[in-house]
C-alpha cells in the first residue's frame, strides 16, 4: 500500500522544515555547531545509561482520587486544552506517587471540547477551573495561578508524567538558599533519554534545550546549576514572586518564550533560576501544539523569539553568542571554572579530609566558581556523589569517564584552576595537566604533609624502615609542591616546615573548614566520652588503643559509671576487640553523629603521632563539645591550653585532664564557648575564603 497525501505532506513539511532550520542554525551558530546538532538527532544512548521509568498503564478512566489539602505548601496548576489521555496519566501518577509535601492541584482548563469537564469532576480532590474561552497556554497559567492558594506555584504541562519524588525535590531546592527564585525539574523523553537540563539562551535571543537526546545520568546534566531559563513544563517558584512580577507576560500569547521571559524577569529581580536534576519529569513534547514551526500555535516561537529579544536587548548583551559549544554556554555565567580531582570521592560523614574537601567545593560554589570533581577511581559514590551533585557540582564517573587522559583531552582546555589533592594523585595527573590544561593555574592541595605524618609515626615506634620510606615520600611531596603554581596546607606548623623544605614555594594555608552547630545539650544532661576517627588512619588505631589500654582505667577509678563511646569507619580486629573492655562502646560506623556530639559531655583526642589540623577536634567544638587532647592532637589549632582545650601527654595528665572537666561544670561551660569561638575564627568557611579568592579564584 503506498503512501497517502497526508503522509507525503508530513515528510515533506519535516524534511523542509529540518533544511530551513539548519541554514538558521548554520547563519548563527556556524558550520561546527550546526554539524553538532545534526549529529545528536541520531546519538544512541545505551539503554543501561537511561532513566528507568514509571509510566502508568493506559486504562479506561474511573473515578479515584488526588492528593489535596486545605492548606497546601504548593499548587500544581495544570493548563489543558482537550488531550485527555494525558491529563488522565499526569495525575494518575501524581496519585499513585503522592508527595509528602501537602499539595493542591489546579487544573486549568482553556475551553476544552473533549470529555475533560465530565471525567474531571470525577477526580476527587482536583479544582477544576474552566475558562469562558480558549486564550492559550498563557492564558490558563495565569488564570490557574490566580485560584492558587499554595505557598509555591509550581506549573506542570498536562502531557508529562512525574516521577516519584519529583515535587519534593524540586521545593527543596529553594530550602539552599534564599536567593533562588525558581526550579525547574529535569525533563526526559518516555525512552529514558534527556529531554532538557535547564535551557540555554544566547545573545541573539535563541534558546537551547540543554542536554537534548543525552544520558539523563550524564554527568554535565546531573547536577543543581544555574540556567539561563528552565522548561514551563515543570517549573516551581513561590507564589508572591510570580504575582510580583505580574504573571507570564501576555506579550507573548498564546504561548512560546514566556518561561524564557519569567526566567529573566527572576533574574533581573536579583534571583537565581535552577535546574534540579534530581526531580524527573517525563514530557511528551509538543503533545498540543505539535513540532512543526512554521503554523499552528508553534508558529509564535519563532514570533516570541524577536519580541523577547527586544524586550530583554540590554540582558542579552551579557550571554554567550550563539556559536559557543552548550558546555561551555552552560557554565558562561561562572566567575571561574575549577576542577578538583582526588583519588575517591570524599566521604565526609567519615573523615576530616573528606568534610573539608566537601566545604570547599561549598565555599567556590558560594563563590560563584563552575567547580567539576573527577575521583581517581571512576566510581559513581552513590550519596556522596549525588551530595556533590546537589551542592551544584559537576561530579563525574565512569562510563562517562573513562580515563583522566581522555577526559582531559577533551575538557581541560574548559577550567581555569585544577585542584589536586594528595601527593600520589598529583605525580598522575601533572603531565596530563600541563598538557591538555596549559592555560589553568595548577595547586596542589597536601590534604596534610604525609612525610610529616610518617616520620612521626616511624620515631614513635622506632622503625628504621618506615623512617626510610618517610623519606622517600618526602622527596617525591617536595618534587610536587615544587611544580606546582601554588600548595595549600592546613596549618602553619606546616607551611613553616615547608618555608625551611620548600623555600621559594607558593604555601597557603586553608585548614579544616566546618559550619558552628551550637551548643547541644547543656552540661547536666551530658554524659560518658567520645572519639571520633576512621581507623583506615593509622594514627587513629593507635590513639584508641592507648586511651584503653593506659588512661581509660585511670579514667574509671574515679569515675566508674562513665562509657567511653569509640566511633569510626573501617573498624579493624584490634579496636573491636576493645569493646570487652568494661565500660568501651565500640559502634564502628555511625550515620549520624549528632546524637554524640550534641550528648556526649567530652570529647577525646588521644593522637600520639600524626601532621596537619585534627577534623575531631574541630568537629566536637563546633558542636559545643569540650575536648582533652594531646598536644599532638591541637597542633597547629590556636588553642590554649586551659582555656579552649585541656592538654596532656601522658596517661595519668590525660586522665585527670578528664576527671576535671568531667566534674566541672565551670571549666566545661568556657571551654565549650570558647572552642565554638575558635571554630567560627579560624575553620569556618568564612575563614578560608580570603585564600580561595586570592589563590583559586585570583581575586585581588
């Protein structure tokens, strides 16, 4: 059977319309770009590379119910225009997947003629509003937004599908800051593939869906970021804004470039738009007005085009032209691009590093920096990952990585400082960055002076050849810091070694980086000790086995009914073991450690040997937790002996250092003021920022 006039008429108005837009694209994007585009419509994405899906099961409408509350933290308002079929599957799968956030949902209807007004006002718990006449998509926002009584509006065409957990995440996102003023959700296609990642706008007015046919679980789409404007086909943003800046502007019914428009409207209000990725949105895409530009309702896009380039020609001065690849535009608006690499992800509800590496990325996003992290073993860290992902960072693992040097090779001309951190990392990585990076400033972050460390360690025990093997890791840590543009230490015990090792080197300190908690609970309702370490450190196997073996029964001879609670990762035989001890909790690994910082009444820090600044310490006194160390353990720390901490060196000093502030409630209260005093001055985030301005970002 050959093929019909209507389908002839179908492939020839695609195949033109395809040949117009590319010449378009061609005049204002060049030749490359244009070549890019053409390439992604016929990019395959592996299906394991693809979200998988809830789609609900088209059956035969009956009646059943949506959430809804009197008092609702959002409205979803839904704009219809006949197409009931996807009405129906939209709050189908809102109802099959209610959120926990207390919701109503507004449909909006603008004069359908199908059976929508019937079968809605069979939909329990849906406000079903009607217009007196078809006006358009911008129309039913407005008027659906007018009948709003949520906190948040959050507007959702009626050909998408939510998936669980959407809404949630996406009001979420505003809980980050007080300067975001909307949120768009990550869009994709019924296949899985990515449909948008925020969009992109360029100086002559032209819009990108950003990261279109892609892996929604790309990284270059995976994480919060900035967007010059986000899809209004799920978009979020709080009710007294939307009428503050007086709705969709009506300049553009019925419909095209007024989610581009508020996006700017946002901005030009001091606010920021996101993209959430983590809130999934499938969207049928151009359900009503269909794909074709040059008649219909989808003729106004390329009309709206001209009338948001002439009303927005000051703001458009500052966006990226047209010919600028969508990676590179996606990060335009960026102060600076860092990349960071170490050789795991951090993990920073297990050790110090880890939270300071964390705080930092949070410091250059506060900073307004594009920062990327590539882990040295590729691996996707589950929460860790995606944590780094919801601070707005660009947080890469295979398969879309597959090597540094073939990641470099085609993204190191894209950054303007790298990060590396550790020794052994650097010795990798410093070819590939002097070759695929020569434009980026290269510092070398020491996460603290493993020589130092090891040497220590090998005086304590008396092992000759572990002070060889300190030596040799000396040797190759000087090499690095020598090659480097700059080194960051984290205490000036260290860049005063490093003055006398390293003379002529770029030494910088940026210490342990923590946010002051407060208090906890008050010192009568505090009981037993506390440590705090992963026992992957050396050093922290050691502490605790001397703080049991030598101190802890001193501690109990005085005071029998106190516990000592030994927390941390990685546990090994000799510490869990300990646990028969009377009187020793060992917990391993504990998810939350607030409950034990916020109750225990003393924290100790027992470290016989070690280098850089203690992430316990500073943890327990952000928390308001006193703490008894070793003089070891507070190198390093500005802090007083007395007065901020109590030090001792031996078992009996350090047991009755103890005692004393286990029974004094005085001593405890200007201790616990006190170390919350240090915190905020010398390992707050607001105490590394001068260096990152001057050393990572070069800001006078």
């Amino acid at each position: 059977m050959g093929l019909s006039w209507t389908e002839l008429r179908f492939f020839y108005d695609r195949g033109t319309g395809l040949v117009r837009r590319g010449l378009a694209s061609v005049r204002t994007r060049g030749v490359r770009a244009s070549w890019e585009r053409v390439l992604k419509q016929f990019h395959t994405v592996p299906m394991e590379q693809r979200l998988a899906l809830y789609l609900p099961q088209a059956e035969p409408f009956a009646p059943f119910a949506v959430p809804h509350a009197q008092r609702p933290k959002a409205s979803i308002v839904i704009p219809v225009y006949n197409q009931f079929a996807h009405t129906l599957a939209c709050l189908r799968a809102i109802a099959a997947h209610p959120p926990s956030a207390p919701i109503e949902i507004i449909v909006s209807d603008d004069g359908s003629s199908d059976e929508t007004a019937d079968a809605l006002a069979q939909v329990e718990g849906v406000r079903y509003h009607r217009r007196a006449r078809n006006g358009g998509f911008i129309a039913a926002c407005n008027d659906g937004a007018m009948q709003a009584r949520g906190e948040f509006l959050v507007f959702l065409n009626n050909d998408t599908i939510p998936q669980p957990g959407w809404l949630d995440t996406l009001l979420a996102t505003f809980d980050s800051g007080p300067d975001i003023g909307l949120a768009g959700a990550q869009l994709v296609y019924p296949d899985g593939r990515l449909q948008e990642a925020g969009g992109l706008v360029f100086s002559d007015g032209s819009a990108h869906n950003y990261g279109r046919f892609e892996s929604p679980n790309d990284p270059r789409y995976g994480f919060v970021r900035d967007a010059d404007y986000c899809s209004g086909a799920a978009l979020a943003m709080p009710r007294a804004l939307f009428e503050s800046v007086g709705g969709f502007d009506r300049r553009y019914e019925p419909a095209y470039f007024e989610d581009t428009d508020m996006a700017f409207a946002v901005r030009a209000k001091g606010l920021r738009v996101v993209y959430q990725p983590h809130a999934h949105v499938v969207h049928m895409e151009g359900t009503t007005a269909g794909v074709d530009d040059t008649k219909g309702v989808k003729a106004y896009q390329a009309r709206n085009r001209h009338v948001f380039a002439e009303k927005w020609h000051e703001a458009l001065q500052h966006q990226p032209p047209p010919q600028t690849t969508p990676y590179l535009a996606a990060g335009a608006g960026a102060a600076r691009r860092v990349l960071i690499v170490d050789g795991a992800t951090p993990q920073p509800d297990r050790d110090s590093a880890s939270l300071r590496l964390v705080n930092l990325m949070r410091l250059l996003r506060e900073e307004q920096a594009q920062v990327a992290f590539f882990p040295g073993d590729l691996s996707h860290a589950g929460d860790n990952t995606r944590r780094l992902q919801s601070l707005g960072v660009e947080a890469w693992y295979a398969p879309f990585a597959t090597t540094p040097a073939q990641w470099m090779r085609t993204h190191g001309r894209a950054f303007d400082t790298i990060v590396i951190c550790r020794h052994y990392v650097l010795r990798e990585w410093l070819p590939l960055v002097r070759r695929f990076a020569p434009q980026a400033k290269l510092v070398f972050d020491t996460v603290d002076l493993h020589y130092l460390r090891e040497r220590r360690g090998a005086e304590l025990a008396g092992d000759v050849a572990r002070k060889r093997a300190s030596e040799r890791t000396r040797t190759l840590e000087l090499e690095m810091i020598a090659r480097s543009d700059a080194t960051l230490v984290v205490s000036e015990v260290e860049r005063t070694l490093l003055a006398q090792d390293a003379p002529g080197a770029r030494v910088e300190i940026v210490s342990n980086l923590h946010h002051v908690r407060g208090r906890g609970l008050p010192f009568e309702q505090r009981h037993d000790l506390v440590f705090v370490g992963g026992f992957r450190h050396p050093p922290n196997v050691d502490a605790v086995q001397w703080f049991v073996g030598d101190v802890f029964p001193i501690v109990r001879a005085q005071l029998p009914e106190v516990r000592f609670h030994c927390i941390g990762s990685d546990t090994p035989p000799e510490i869990a073991a300990l646990a028969a001890r009377p009187g020793v909790v060992v917990h391993g690994y504990v998810p939350d450690i607030d409950p034990y910082m916020d109750g225990a009444r003393i924290a100790v820090a027992p470290l016989r040997y070690g280098a850089g600044v203690k992430g316990k310490v500073n943890l327990s006194m952000a928390h308001g937790q006193p703490v008894v160390a070793t003089a070891c353990a507070v190198e390093g720390m500005h802090l007083r002996d007395g007065e901020d901490v109590l030090v001792g060196n031996d078992p009996e000093a350090f047991a009755q250092a103890v005692v004393r502030l286990y029974t004094d409630a005085a001593l405890w209260n200007r201790l616990s003021r006190s170390g919350l005093a240090n915190v905020e001055r010398h390992f707050s985030l607001d105490a590394a920022r001068d260096v990152v301005r001057r050393v990572l970002l070069e800001r006078d």
